[in-house]
C-alpha cells in the first residue's frame, strides 16, 4: 500500500497522508509503470491544486463537459460521489464504501450515493457531446493497454 502524500487544501494540517488501496489490476499496472520508480515520499504531481484544476478543465471541456458549479457540470468533487455509487452498483456493501471514503457517517455515504444516482452528466449532455464521450471511453482501454504492454517483448 503506497503513502499518497497531499497538502491539506483547508490548511490546518501541513501534511495529510492517505493511504490508497488499488484492486483493479489495470489501475495497478499503471500506477506502477509511472510512479513506481519514485521515492516513497515523492510527491505523485508536481502541480498544486490550480494547476490540477486546470488540467481537469481542460479534458472535460475537449469531451464537452461543463466543468462549472451553476451549470451543475463536473468539478472534481464529483469523484467522490461517483466512486461510491460505483463501489455501490458493484457491491452494495454501504459499510465498505464509507471506510473507503473515509466517511464517518453512514448518512453521508447514503446522500452521495442518492444524490449522484439521481443525475447522471451524460444523459444531459448534446447527443453529439455523448457522441464523443462513447468514443473516449471505447479507446480509453486499447490506449491503457497500448501503454502497459512492453514493446521490447514482442
């Protein structure tokens, strides 16, 4: 189990240390083909969080995703709540999805997962814009595993 070290956006703490468990073994091959030469106490992204949000912006905006609070488009809470219905759909095991979350109560879990259920980004979207979001997700594994596989094997 890696050691993600952050800043804490509130500032209160100077360092806040999660711990990040991987079960889906792509993800796992990923994270160590590119961060698996690091030091343990590297920093996983040199940016802070202006310049992740930058970059989120950017990737939705090229999907034609609103990235805006008022338009209710995706900011990157929405990770949040989309992982726990995920891990819901998959398992509906509401105690394992507030210990991954971190929540503390099962109330929350509970609205994150009800809330996100109940609007769905995609069936909003342009049919052209979904369009475009089809075809991200159609090639997003070919790429991932275009990339895993080493080259000098074949």
């Amino acid at each position: 189990m890696r050691q993600l070290h952050s800043m804490c956006i509130s500032g209160i703490l100077k360092r806040l240390v999660c711990l990040c468990k991987i079960d889906d073994p792509c993800v796992l091959a990923y994270v160590t083909k590119v961060f698996g030469a690091l030091a343990p106490n590297a920093s996983l992204f040199a940016g802070g969080t202006s310049a992740y949000r930058r970059r989120w912006d950017h990737v939705l905006g090229r999907l034609g995703i609103s990235v805006s609070m008022p338009s209710r488009g995706a900011t990157p809470a929405v990770l949040r709540g989309s992982g726990a219905t995920a891990l819901y759909l998959e398992s509906e095991d509401l105690s394992l999805i507030q210990w991954r979350g971190r929540w503390a109560q099962l109330k929350t879990v509970e609205h994150y997962i009800q809330e996100v259920a109940a609007q769905s980004l995609l069936a909003q979207m342009p049919p052209e814009d979904r369009a475009v979001v089809k075809l991200f997700a159609d090639t997003a594994g070919p790429l991932l595993h275009s990339f895993l596989v080493d080259k000098s094997k074949q």
